[in-house]
C-alpha cells in the first residue's frame, strides 16, 4: 500500500461519477447506488460498517503517537467484529514484524506482534475477521498466490488475552494470482470480497477490480484454496488527471451494503470517493 504525501493546499473539485463497468462474474450483480467523501488523511486507507450501520474510517491520522513512536507508521483497512476494532499496521521496510491491535468496546487496545515468517513481505494491507469470530485474514502488496490467516486476537481463546506475539494458521491459497490487494471483508462465511489496485488489466480484465473470493468451506485454521473470480472495475473518474488508488472495502451483513473507496489524482486526492453498492 502506498503512503500518501498530501499538500493540503488545493480545493477539492467536483468528481465525475458513473457506473462500474460489466461484470465478470455469475449470480446477482452488485449495482452502483450512492457516492459519498470522505478526508482522506482521515478516511483514506480503509472503512468498516459498525453495528448501527455507522462508518469507521481509517487514515494516516489514525495512528496513535505510542504506535508512531515504536515505528508503526502506517494503518490498512480495518474490520470490526463484535464490537472490537482490528486494524493492520506496518513499519519501515526494513522492519522484521507487522502487527495488529485491537480496540475493545470500551476503548482498551491490546497489540499482537506478528514476526514475518521466512519469504513474508512486510506489508499489511488489511485486517477481516470471519463472521464467526475466531480468524482474521490479512495479505500482502504485489503479486500473491495467498491470504494469510491468523486466529483473531483476543476473540479467538488460542490468542494471549492483553496483547502478545501472534503466529500464522493456514492460509488461504489463491487458484489463480492477485496484485495490489487493498482491502478485503468478508460477505458471507465462505465468500470475500477483494479491492485490488491493480490497472494493468494483465491478470484481470478491469482495472483496479472488485475480486470475489470463494472458500469451500468456512475457515478452521488449516489450509484452504479460494477460487478467484472478477467482478468489476471500480470508477476511476475525477477533475483531476493523473493516478487513482483502490483502498479499502467493506461490506455491511446488516444492510447489505458493499462499498469500496478510490483516492483520486493530484489535488483532488484531498478527499477520497466512497463508492456504494447492492446485489441486484
């Protein structure tokens, strides 16, 4: 996940909107139904739905000084189960760990400290936890054949209960590559939902898609494979010329809402675009 450099210096002009383009795959399509903002060094790096259907946002401003100062210098996008926020934070390249807090209810975090295991990239591009509550799927940036999966701290009785180290389960093997991936939160038990910023249109025909994800069964902690499917480019139109970025996504069981956020170019990156969808 690239980190962003904003000038706060230039007014937001306005953004040009449209629907996405033609779906890859089979079954209900998921249809545009609303576009909203938000402050992108506030927002800009993920979202997840609470349970009263209200918004959290994550952006680089989220991240507390303590973390800042152990060198915790980015957050991806988030997820909230059960009332627990779980975010994704990484350091420099160099560093040799990635790691995830979470925040209860009542407002305590505890932090688990993940050590990269042999050929693990340092990058930490999102958390979700499955709808069960026992594992969080978190990946890579670049070219991946997997998503890693981790008992999910704190919820998952396997996981030190005030903070501590945390050790990978199995993964989830991907049956064809993904690149680029932003965010994903699940849908369903077995069925995620993946932003990929990806624009070559080399492994899939959109640019920066939507990837569903189908699992055989719900996740137990051994391997498992998912099926990769295409499902549409998200919109990529803005005032301002220049290169867009797919971040987070999340999608909300109790509305059904699926939406997924794109920074536009140049100036106009000072706010990032929230794209809203239904199954049709």
């Amino acid at each position: 996940m690239r980190r962003h450099l904003l000038t706060l210096t230039a007014l937001l002009g306005t953004l040009a909107l449209g629907a996405p383009s033609a779906s890859a795959a089979e079954g209900p399509q998921w249809t545009h139904t609303g576009t909203s903002y938000t402050d992108t060094l506030g927002g800009g790096q993920g979202l997840a739905s609470r349970a009263d259907g209200s918004l959290l946002h994550r952006g680089l401003l989220d991240i507390p000084l303590d973390l800042r100062i152990k060198g915790w210098n980015h957050v991806g996008d988030p997820d909230i189960a059960r009332g627990y926020v779980f975010d994704a934070y990484q350091g420099a390249d160099s560093a040799t760990s990635k790691m995830y807090a979470v925040t209860t209810p009542s407002g305590k975090r505890y932090d688990y400290v993940h050590r990269l295991d042999p050929g693990e990239r340092v990058n930490n591009s999102f958390a979700t936890v499955s709808p069960d509550g026992q594992w969080l799927v978190s990946g890579e940036w670049g070219d991946q054949n997997r998503l890693q999966v981790f008992p999910a701290p704190l919820i998952n009785p396997a996981t030190p209960a005030t903070g501590g180290s945390l050790a990978q389960a199995g993964q989830i093997s991907l049956d064809k590559p993904v690149r680029d991936i932003q965010g994903c939160d699940f849908v369903t038990a077995t069925r995620l939902v993946c932003a990929s910023d990806d624009a070559s249109g080399t492994l899939f025909p959109q640019s920066r898609p939507l990837l569903r994800v189908d699992l055989p069964h719900p996740l137990d902690g051994k391997p498992v494979t998912g099926t990769v499917t295409g499902l549409f480019g998200l919109e990529q139109k803005s005032v301002c010329t220049g290169t867009f970025e797919a971040e987070g996504v999340d999608y909300d069981p109790g509305s059904g809402t699926l939406r997924a956020e794109v920074i536009p170019p140049g100036v106009c990156a000072i706010a990032t675009t929230v794209y809203a969808y239904r199954q049709q």
